[in-house]
C-alpha cells in the first residue's frame, strides 16, 4: 500500500486536487469533524481546507486509520455545494488554533 504522501502526489501527477477523508469504524475525537470532508493537496482549489491544515488540526495523528481518496469533479461541487459553511468553519478554527 502506498503511502499517503505518494498517493497525494499521484494525484497531483494526474492533475487532482482534491480528496476527500474517508470514514474510519475506529473514529477519534480529533478526526471526527474531519471524516467526509474534502481537503485540497496544493490549495488551489478555493474553499477547501488543505491537507496540511487538516494535519496541523489533528487529523492523521499517531494510528489513524483514515486515509484520503481522490474524488472526482461532481462530486466535489455537489459536497461543495452542500457543505460550504462548515468548510469556512473548519478552517478558522484550525488558523485559530496555531
Ligand atoms: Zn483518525
């Protein structure tokens, strides 16, 4: 299984940008509010929080079980769409905590 830094830049190779976290059956506090949520790899796409930001939050802490996968375009609009509040949410609340 490839890391999670190699996937993140396979993705980037083939030009994607975003990825989303997926749901883990062993969920933690901190990466609870994370589980579904789509993170940005470089930032490009406006809206998303990073994966580096969601790193410095707390996701992907020592034996996580989360991972990320690639989501394709409509699906990101369509989760976009419907989550946006909690996307400018999230990600004050992680420039708060540095
Ligand atoms: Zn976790």
């Amino acid at each position: 299984m490839p890391s999670r830094q190699e996937y993140l830049d396979t993705c980037a190779e083939h030009g994607a940008d975003v990825v989303r976290v997926t749901v883990s059956g062993h969920c933690c506090e901190k990466c609870a509010e994370w589980e579904n949520r789509l993170l940005s790899i470089s930032g490009a796409t406006k809206g998303l929080p990073t994966v580096d930001e969601a790193t410095a939050a707390g996701l992907f802490h020592p034996n996580c079980t989360h991972s990320l996968t690639e989501v394709d375009d409509y699906t990101r609009e369509e989760v976009m769409r419907l989550d946006n509040l909690k996307f400018s949410d999230i990600v004050k609340e992680c420039c708060e905590k540095r």
